[in-house]
C-alpha cells in the first residue's frame, strides 16, 4: 500500500479520475483508497477532508467510515430495519441510518442497478466469499 508522494485533488487522487476510486475507507487520521484495479493508497488527510477536497456527486458517503462510488453499486440489500450495499467487486458495505434516505433516493433517480438476473445471480455467489465491513 503506498502513501508516498500523494496528490488528492478536485476530481481525483494520484492523476486518477473518480470513476476509477470505487471506495474510501476511514481509518482514523488516515484514509484507505480503494481503486477499480484493487490498487490500494493510504492518504494521511481524515475521510472528511478528502472528501471536501475531491468533491465529487458520485461519491457517496454511506456511513461515517465509508465513501462509496456510485457507479459500482450492483445491489442494495435490506433486512428488516438494515440496509447494506453490494460493490462490483462483491465487498458488502453497511449503510447508516441516517443515511439510508439519502441513499434510496440516489438509488431511485439515477436507476443505479443495470444488472441481468444472471448477474445479480453471480453477484450472490461472489458475497458468500468476501467479507463484511
């Protein structure tokens, strides 16, 4: 994981565009950068401030530890009163109360979900092999 020498911009980190970070991790004072390439950086800036300095409406924050691309939101599911969100790469994230609203109504006005049933049908299969934040 590298951390040297790390530029965070308006639009991106590192001369990489948003749509290649697909989520954002807080780790304390630090930040952990998770591309679409599984490349991950640790920035030495809190989630907060990385998130005011990119600005960008694809980045979603869902939980007070996580800043998730949009546009890798494959499936959302809800269980009683919990929501989680499933990435491309088969990562489930939790989203937070408060922010299940917010996170509806992105969902509903922007039709986040483009997947076949064969898709989601793999997308299962792969949550049963990856882990939970």
């Amino acid at each position: 994981m590298n951390k040297r020498n790390t530029l965070v911009y308006k639009g991106g980190i590192n001369g990489k565009p948003v749509c290649r970070i697909m989520y954002l991790i807080a780790k304390g004072s630090y930040t952990e950068v998770t591309f679409s390439n599984s490349k991950k950086l640790l920035l030495s800036k809190e989630l907060s401030q990385v998130e005011k300095i990119i600005d960008n409406a694809d980045l979603l924050r869902i939980h007070k530890k996580f800043l998730i691309n949009k546009i890798y939101i494959v499936m959302e599911l809800k269980e009683k009163r919990k929501m989680e969100i499933i990435l491309l790469n088969g990562k489930i994230f939790p989203v937070a109360d408060r922010r299940r609203g917010e996170l509806r109504k992105e969902i509903k006005n922007n039709n986040l979900f483009h997947l076949t049933q064969e898709q989601i049908k793999e997308v299962r299969e792969l949550n049963s092999t990856h882990t939970k934040f």
